[in-house]
C-alpha cells in the first residue's frame, strides 16, 4: 500500500482510480462496507483502490473546543485500510486553507488533476469543500464531465442503530465494550508505547506494561478490562487497568496492561490492546494488600472471560 501526504504532491495521476473520501474515524462496519465496495468495483475494472482521508480531523481545526476524541490513531486508521486492502491512501492535510476550498473546485481541481478517476463510492453522508457544501450529489453533478461514475451508500445498522463515529463513542463513553465491538465489527483497539513506570505493579506481585496513548485517542472509562495482545513471543490474554489509582492518591491517568503468563521486556515496544470487556471501575482500597488482593481476582476474572468462546 502506498501512502501519499497531501494530494497536491501526485507528479503523476493515479490511472484508473475507484476513490471513495471521508474521515474514516474508527473504520467501523459503515466505513467497511463502503470500502468493500469500493475494493470490490477496482477489482472489476482492473483499476486500484484510492483512498483519501483527512488529517488532522477537520473539527480539530474548524472548531476544537468541540472536536471529538479520535477513536484510533492515524497509524491504526492505515492499517485498517491496508487490512481492506487499499493501492494507495492519501492523507490530505486539514488546514484552515484547504477548508475554504469550494467543493466543485475540490473536485475539478484537486480530484481529478490527481487521480485519473473512474468511479468514486461514498457514504450518504460525505461531505466535503467549504462550509461541507460538498456531498454525493456535487460528485454526481460533477462526475459526468469529469468522467467518473458515483456511488452513494445508505447506513448501515446494526439491529435499529445506525452505525456511525458518534455511536461507537457513545457505547465506549459507557464502557460497554461488546456494543463498541458490535459496531467496530472488532473489539476496540488500543496502541501505545512502552514505557517506564514507577514499577508499583511489579511490588505487588503483578508486574504492568505502562503504555503511552496520544492524547488525542479516546478511551473506555477508567477501570479494569480483558483484553488480548500480540507480542513477538505470542498471544497474550491481559488484565488492563485505566485510571488514577486512587488507593496511591494518583492523579495521573495511567493505562497499564498486566500480560497473563508473560515473562518478558516490553520497554519501548508498541503494544496494541483488543479491548474484549469490562470487569469493574476503578476503586480505591484500604491499603496495597487489599489492593493486591482486588488485582488477584481481577487476573482470575479476566482469564475466565477471555476463556469464553467469540460469539458472532
């Protein structure tokens, strides 16, 4: 998969382009079907998979005080695309200027002096160009002189919800992991360094990995959670906890990850969390032995709820 920063740096068009365009936050079951689709009509005309998504995201610069947390990072959002099988992804860099773009110049101009574009797939709700002016229809309009075909796709639901970013921050908001996978298609993913810690969980008998998250990525409610990692010794059940630690008067978050049966050095890997249940919110306890106590039969709890089989 190649990957371009800025369409504008394309020296030579991309031939035969399917190109489907939006923010993709959280690549949930809504974005995967536009995506398949789109895979899917490159594949029949011979051409390649073009996807074009902003970055940083657009709210994040026309209004932050109300710019939501993203629910994954720009790494993982390319690894989504790369997993859906995506030729080329271009990330186009949101700034005040490109916003005051109108959308048919957008199109006309950017689209396709760039991309040799034969069809584009979007949701129903893209939009695009200055004050989102752009949408399905603008790229039908202009489709036809331009030569490319469009495709719009309605929502996606999964039982009456429709599914779409600010539903899957709701569910992970309230910490209900298996309504965030349903609406993912895969439980929630957390990405972060390894860092150095004050080692407190290696005094209590259950030493942690303390992982660094950009600040920018939402995450589940502070408490503790199942979750499964991938190192380079395997696959690893973990007892995950977010919070202060209030029984230590903390008031840094941490996010720190207990490998079940791991004995290893992790320090400045990146190590990347599926996020599979909650198992209780954080508490504070009397003292580190009712503590330790409480981290003991979380471990017990977590095993027992990554022993359940995957229901589909």
């Amino acid at each position: 998969m190649r990957v371009i920063r800025h369409l504008e740096r394309v020296r030579t068009p991309v031939a035969d382009a399917v190109l489907t365009l939006g923010n993709f936050d959280g690549v949930h079951l809504g974005h995967a079907a536009i995506l398949a689709r789109a895979r899917a009509e490159a594949n029949v005309r011979g051409g390649e998979l073009v996807v074009l998504t902003f970055h940083p995201h657009p709210a994040a610069v026309l209004a932050p005080g109300r710019a939501p947390q993203r629910l994954q990072s720009l790494h993982e959002r390319l690894q989504c695309f790369a997993d859906v099988g995506a030729d080329v992804v271009v990330v186009q860099r949101f700034t005040p200027a490109f916003a005051a773009i109108e959308a048919d110049t957008f199109v006309r101009d950017y689209l396709c002096r760039h991309l040799q574009l034969r069809h584009v797939v979007v949701g129903h709700r893209v939009s695009f160009g200055r004050g989102r002016s752009g949408s399905a229809a603008t790229l039908a309009a202009l489709g036809g002189p331009c030569g490319f075909s469009v495709e719009s796709l309605g929502p996606v639901r999964v039982g009456s919800e429709e599914v779409s970013s600010t539903a899957v921050r709701t569910v992970l908001a309230a910490g209900d992991m298996a309504g965030t996978a349903r609406l993912l298609g895969r439980p929630y993913g957390l990405r972060g360094r390894v860092v150095v810690g004050d080692r407190r969980g290696h005094t209590l008998g259950f030493p942690t990995a303390n992982l660094h998250v950009p600040g920018s990525v939402m995450l589940p409610p502070d408490g503790v959670y199942a979750c499964w990692t991938e190192t380079p010794a395997g696959r690893f059940g973990v007892a995950l906890n977010i919070g202060v630690r209030p029984t230590f008067a903390g008031r840094r978050r941490t996010i720190e990850a207990h490998l079940l049966d791991f004995d290893g050095d992790l320090y400045g890997r990146w190590l990347r969390l599926e996020v599979v249940a909650r198992l209780r919110g954080e508490q504070r306890f009397a003292d580190a032995t009712a503590l330790a106590g409480a981290i003991a039969a979380d471990v017990r709890h977590a095993r027992d709820v990554l022993a359940r089989p995957v229901r589909g």
